[in-house]
C-alpha cells in the first residue's frame, strides 16, 4: 500500500529527515518563508501536497510526533485532528472537503494531518488507499501498558459520572485473575489486532 514510518516517541527524531525529499529545497523555502509568512494568506502558497499521515496510536505522542515534525522549515501542518476517514459524516463530504481542511503549503513541503483513531477503525486502511496509494503513514507506538494507563487516566479525568470509575486494575483484571482484553484501553494497547488491516490492503 504505502510507504511505513514505525517509530515510538524516544525515536521520534530519527524520522526528522528521513522521508523529506530534496532536502536542499528546504533549505531554499528557509529564505523564502522569512520573506514570505509562512500560513494561509501568502500568494505564493498552494493546497497542492505532498501528504503524511499520522495515523496513530492514541495517547502514543502522536501530537509531540507532529509538532516535532512542524519544527522543519519543509512541513506543513493540518489545523487540530481533520477525521476524515474515520468519520462517515466527514468522509461523505468527498475528498474537496479533506483538501479544504489541509493547510496552504510551498511547491515541495509536506503537509502532515494526525487523527489517532485511523489506526482502530476498520474502514480507514482502504479509504486511505483509495485516495492515494502511495500516501506515507506514520505509526507512533508506546509501551502497551503505560498506553493503557495514561488512557484511563484520561478518560477518568473526563469522566462526568459520580462517584468516579473504578482503579485501572478493577477494570484490566477481572476476578479471576485474567486480563480483560475486552476494556477499550486495554483493546487499543493490542497493536497487532489492528495492524493486519493496514497490511493486507
């Protein structure tokens, strides 16, 4: 399908470079952003891309991973988290909508959009594919357990039940001693289950 990046976020800068292509250009646009602001107002921008996508995993520094990234003078940055594959609603709207939600970007940068949840949803790989086969996808994963963990935290902290959600180890464990596999930050921490989607497209 297309192009992989693998990378957890002690690596994250390893991929700084690496699928930048031509990178004396870049250090070309460096002069011409200082002349010219770099954002959605400058004539000498286009919405023509050289797409990546960060895919994934949810509370893995998908955001630390793209705002690293944002850092090269050679990159562009979707606004916020676009889910337009993921979404039936949005995904509907037709691929005009997709592109009017990425940024204005010189002739050569790449434009980067990040939506953790495509990693999970089974309609993503091949609505991706459809688009643009060659499309580069970035995975950015952490260790399983500590992913689990900073998502109850999460979602505990958002939580507006009373009296609050059980310990972690009340919902990962169930009374027997077994793991529930079944609690969705335990699910999403099973990398392998929805890695065969993006593989087999």
């Amino acid at each position: 399908m297309a192009e992989w990046l693998y990378t957890d976020l002690g690596s994250a800068l390893g991929i700084y470079f690496c699928f930048i292509p031509q990178p004396l250009k870049y250090f070309y646009n460096v002069i011409r952003a200082a002349r010219h602001p770099r954002g959605r107002n400058n004539a000498s921008t286009t919405l023509h891309h050289y797409l990546a996508i960060i895919i994934g995993v949810r509370k893995c520094g998908t955001r630390a991973l793209l705002e690293m990234l944002y850092l090269h003078p050679g990159v562009q940055k979707a606004a916020g988290e676009v889910h337009f594959f993921d979404r039936d609603d949005n995904y509907k709207r037709g691929l005009e909508w997709y592109r009017k939600k990425m940024p204005h970007s010189f002739r050569g940068q790449v434009t980067i959009e990040k939506s953790p949840s495509y990693f999970v949803t089974p309609e993503v790989p091949e609505r991706i594919r459809a688009m643009n086969a060659s499309v580069k996808l970035l995975l950015i994963v952490r260790e399983p357990v500590t992913r689990a963990v900073s998502d109850y935290t999460q979602l505990r902290s958002h939580a507006t039940t009373s009296p609050p959600s059980p310990p972690f180890e009340k919902l990962a464990i169930r009374p027997d001693g077994s793991v529930n596999a079944g609690y969705r930050p335990l699910a999403l921490s099973l990398y392998h289950n929805f890695m065969h989607r993006w593989l087999e497209v």
